[in-house]
C-alpha cells in the first residue's frame, strides 16, 4: 500500500467510446499531410500509406525547396517514401514556422510529426542539430546522424489558439530542414494525464510488441500512429484472426496491432522493458494494450499485474477476448532510469502478454504567447509593407527568438512589444495605423524606407514612445504638436527631415503668415480681371442689361464677387482659428505643407490618411 500511494496508480481505461471520426481509406478527415520541399502546386497519394500530400507554400514563406542528393533519390533508392525525396531548408533567420490551421481548432488534441532525411542535399556531409518548437514551447532537438537515416519525431498537444506553429530553430550547429510535416485530429478524451492540457506529450516510444514484420503504419489506424515493430529473443509472439472489437475504447489501435502479442517463453518470467532518460526530472506516462488472444480452457486462466521500478502499481486484470484494453499510469513516473514489468498475478495458470506499448515524456506549456492586440497589429503591418523578414511564429516568443527588429517586454501572463526596428526594411506608403496598437512601444525606427504623406497625429497616442526615427523618407508636412512639445522637453527623440517637415513652432507661425499675403494677392488679381470682364461685357451689352455708368456696373461687379472673397476667405480664417486653438493639430481638412513650402488648403471628406486609411479602419 505504501508504495502504491508513493508511485502511479494504473488506471484500466476502457469503455471509453470514440469521438466518431470520418473515415476515407486513411481516414483522412482534418488530416494535415506536407511534402516540405515539394515542386509548386504539387499534390499526390502516397502509394504506400494511401495518404494524400501537398506542397508546402501554402503554410510557409520562408526557406528553400531542394531535392536530396542523386545517390540518396530516386533512382537509385526506389523504395524511398517519396515525402522524403525532397526538403526545405532554412539559411536565413533563427526561426522559421510552417503556420497549421487545424479543422477541428482550439482546444482539441492533435498528433504532429515532423520527418527529416537530409539525404546530403546540400553536397556538404555536414550532419545538422537544430531545436523543433510547437508555438511557443520546446519540443525536441533534431539530431541527424546519418545522411541515409530518416528521423521522425512526434508530440500529442492540445492547441492553444486556432492556429498551430511548428517551428525549427537553429542553434548553431547547421541550417535546419524538414522532409514532411504532418497533423492529425485525435479524439480528445485519451492520452490523459493528471496535467490536462497543460502538457504536450512527446513520444519516446510506440512498440507493437511480438510483431517483427509488420510496416508499422496501417491504413486502419483512424490516428495514422507509427507502431514501430518489437520482439526479444526471450519472447514468442502470438496472433489470431478472430475479431476484437477496437471501438469500445478511444484509443483504437488498428487490427494489425492489437491482433498481435508478445509473451514470455518461461511461464514464470515477465516481460520487460527499460528505459534511462538524459533528464533526471523527466515525467513519464506509459500507455499499454491488452486483448486476450487464445481461447481459454475452463481449467485456465491468465492475469496479469504491472511493476514499475519494482512496485506495483496495478492490481491483477485479465485480458479480455472480445475487446481492446489500455492501461495507463495516473500520475507520472519520474527519475532517470526505468523499468516496467508485466507479470503474471500468483493464481494466473498462463503467462502475461503485452500486444503493444507507448511511452511517452510530458512537457510543460510553460511560455506564453504575445498580446492578441500586439500579434493582429504586427501581422497587419507585415501584410501592409510585404515585410521581407523571417516573421514567422509567435512575436516575442520563445523569448531567446523573438522576429528579428522586434523587441519585447516580457511577464508571467503576455508578452508585448515594446521596440520595432523595420529601418532600412522597403517599406512604401503611409505610415500606417496599426503602429499605434502598440501601447508599450518606447523605440519606432522606420528610417530609410520610402513613406511619403504626413506625420500621423496617432503616433501621440504612444504615450511611452522615447524615440522615433522617421529620417531617410518621403514625409512631408508638419510634426504633431504633442509630439513637437515632447521631442522639446526631453521625453522624446525625434529623428525627423527637416527640409521636408516642419518641426519648429517658428516654421509653423512663418508658413501661416503666408496666408493672408496670398489670399490679399489673390483679391487683386480676380478685381484686375472682373473690371476687365465688365467692361466688355458692357461693351456688348451681354445678357440684355442696362447701367445708367460703366461705373455703376463696375460697382456692381465688384460688390458681388468681394462679398464671395469675403465669404471664402472668413471660412479659412475660422479653420485657421480652429487649428490654432487645437492641442494636436487636425490634419482631416488634409491641410499641410509640401517640401517646397507652399500653401495648400482642400476640404474633403478623407480622414488623416485618406481613401486607403479609410477603408483600413473601416476593417478595423
């Protein structure tokens, strides 16, 4: 008892039934299946599996699509899986991310697995390592030993948003690449843990055990699980054709898995497996299959106990006939080393059997993601601008790999951005309106690109803003007040053109000062060409009127389009006043002053950016 209380308890799960699943050959509903590395617009069915493929564009930006060496292809390999005839191999950025929207979306358990041939694509012999992450949080190292040698790993996560992140990471030991990316749907009540979904799953182990000759990918596996075959020179293996009815439990293991058992050739001996994990603190979660596979004497019996570590840590069961089982532990086996046993219980007359095994380390989600706000704000401005970065994954996390030029202040709940260097990055157009989501921005660098337009009045609303450089573009008009005042005092560096923009209060007064001389040289000129207009008008006699004097007409004249001038011209004197007055000033009468320093009033309906920020905001 006391060491049952200290170690896991197995629990006997069965009875447990199956989210139904459409099933299609494969049984293809919501599976994910990419041939990274594949021709454009190249879509097949594996002949082996039956599963169909697609090219990888779609899900990634970013990387290289080469085909593996000749002497590891085809022809001369031709039993090679043709997912692995190919890779995309990633020179550029620390992180690249193939970006995965499952069909069934958050909150539902999934099976990734990632495979890698490296096929010496490159001509260089150099055998890379690089990390896998799945969103936000470590997933295992890629270590390639052999050029020949097809790596597979694997991981059961919950997905946290609807979107999925499957990430390579390199870490300095050679360009990371990938073969073949592929996602499943799994029914969400198995591979539990007393952890819920705050763990991933990440396989060590999947044995179908008794059974050497098997492909170990079945197309009756609705999961598309890979049962890697298993025996020992210490075991017989048994088999039947009889029916065992897969479907009372979730897990579902395919006939071929479940219809196959290994036993003990000594009746008295168990069966056992052993295990050494690198991590001391590793938590493991052992999931086995049972089903009876001869039929038993009246006389005869067979049950069976589990040992972990030399505990018990199952009380006697008998496999049934008619039906899978799964076995699990509740709570985590921990340590370095480890050693399951099935043994057969004291009154058992036949040996244990085992059908099959996996074994599986949890990891905890221990990274958070960045602000929802900060994360559509980014994305917009990357679609905006075509951004020509590694941008892949999440912004600031991992915290070790945030997007190149991005900055960010890190908590235990979210992450924001608090720096964005795009200088020098092509971006072309105005300065556009999600810059100012970014509430904790402090550093805006966007030198040395080609914007034109004005200074936005909405990089104010970034009240933490301590620098903004906007040099070495097309901008034009003037600097908001706020921002000018700022930039004055101290609480802002302000990089800015100034033969383009006007960033003093004097170029301002100055400018405005223009306006009455122009408005008066205006005015001089329309009466110049009124008195000539009348005089000719009187000359021959258009319209049929009569004026007693050329005079009286004149006066006429002169009084109608004076009352006009002095209509127009109290409008602009009232904007004026309304400019003045303003706090921040009002660029919505699209009022500014060009590189040339001249004067240009309109009043249409655009907002601060015009027809294109209008319809961005109306999105918005």
């Amino acid at each position: 008892e006391k060491n049952m209380g200290a170690h896991s308890v197995f629990l006997i799960l069965f009875g447990v039934i199956a989210i139904a699943i459409v099933v299609h050959g494969q049984g293809q509903a919501g599976f994910i299946s990419i041939d990274c590395g594949s021709p454009p617009n190249i879509n097949y069915v594996d002949t082996d599996t039956g599963i169909s493929y697609t090219w990888d564009a779609p899900y990634i930006n970013t990387g290289v699509n080469v085909n593996v060496s000749e002497e590891y292809g085809y022809p001369a390999n031709p039993v090679l899986p043709f997912p692995l005839a190919d890779v995309r191999f990633f020179p550029q950025g620390n992180r690249n991310c193939y970006t995965l929207t499952p069909s069934d979306g958050k909150g539902n358990l999934y099976l990734i697995r990632a495979s890698f041939m490296y096929g010496n694509y490159d001509g260089k012999k150099a055998l890379p390592e690089f990390d896998l992450y799945v969103n936000v949080n470590f997933w295992t190292t890629v270590t390639i030993r052999n050029a020949s040698e097809n790596v597979i790993k694997e991981i059961l996560s919950f997905a946290e948003s609807e979107t999925v992140y499957v990430c390579l990471v390199n870490k300095g030991k050679g360009t990371p690449f990938i073969s073949a990316l592929e996602l499943r749907p799994m029914n969400s009540s198995i591979y539990g843990t007393e952890f819920g979904s705050n763990v991933s799953l990440v396989l060590y182990q999947r044995l179908d055990t008794g059974y050497s000759n098997g492909t170990g990918r079945y197309q009756k596996d609705v999961y598309d699980r890979i049962w890697s075959p298993y025996s020992s020179s210490s075991w017989n293996s048994t088999m039947t054709t009889g029916y065992i009815d897969i479907f009372q439990s979730g897990y579902r293991p395919p006939d071929e898995v479940i219809k196959t058992a290994a036993s003990p050739k000594s009746d008295d001996e168990p069966l056992e497996l052993s295990w050494t994990s690198d991590d001391p603190n590793a938590r493991f979660y052992a999931y086995l299959y049972f089903a009876e596979l001869e039929n038993l004497k009246r006389n005869e019996s067979r049950k069976i106990k589990i040992f972990w570590n030399g505990s018990p840590v199952s009380g006697a069961f008998n496999p049934s006939s008619e039906y899978s089982m799964t076995l699990s532990n509740s709570r985590a086996f921990t340590g370095k080393d480890h050693w399951i046993s099935v043994q057969r219980a004291s009154d058992s007359t036949l040996p244990p059997i085992l059908n099959a095994i996996e074994i599986f380390s949890a990891h905890s989600l221990d990274e958070v993601f960045t602000t929802a706000d900060d994360v559509c704000a980014i994305e917009s401005i990357r679609s905006m601008y075509k951004v020509q970065k590694a941008w892949s994954g999440d912004p600031c996390s991992p915290r070790l790999f945030p997007w190149e030029g991005v900055g960010c202040s890190y908590s235990s709940s979210n992450h924001q951005i608090k720096s964005l260097n795009l200088s020098s990055s092509g971006l072309h157009g105005l300065i556009a309106f999600p810059f100012r989501n970014f509430t904790l921005l402090e550093s805006l660098d966007l030198s040395n690109n080609n914007l034109k337009g004005i200074v936005p009045d909405f990089l104010a609303d970034l009240k933490l803003l301590k620098y903004l450089n906007l040099k070495g573009n097309n901008l034009s008009g003037f600097v908001p007040r706020s921002l000018r005042k700022r930039s004055m005092s101290g609480g802002l560096v302000l990089g800015v053109d100034e033969h383009n923009i006007c960033h003093s209060r004097s170029c301002r007064d100055g400018n405005r000062m223009v306006v009455p001389i122009v408005v008066s040289t205006l005015v001089i000129v329309l009466i110049a060409a009124l008195v000539v207009i009348c005089i000719l008008r009187r000359e021959r006699k258009i319209g049929g009127a009569s004026f007693d004097s050329p005079s009286q007409e004149l006066s006429l004249c002169l009084a109608a389009e004076l009352a006009r001038e002095r209509k127009s011209h109290q409008e602009k004197e009232v904007v004026k006043e309304k400019n003045t007055k303003s706090p921040i000033r009002n660029y919505s009468s699209n009022e500014y002053i060009s590189s040339t320093g001249s004067v240009s009033l309109s009043f249409g309906d655009y907002n601060t950016f015009g027809p294109t920020a209008r319809k961005f905001v109306t999105a918005k």
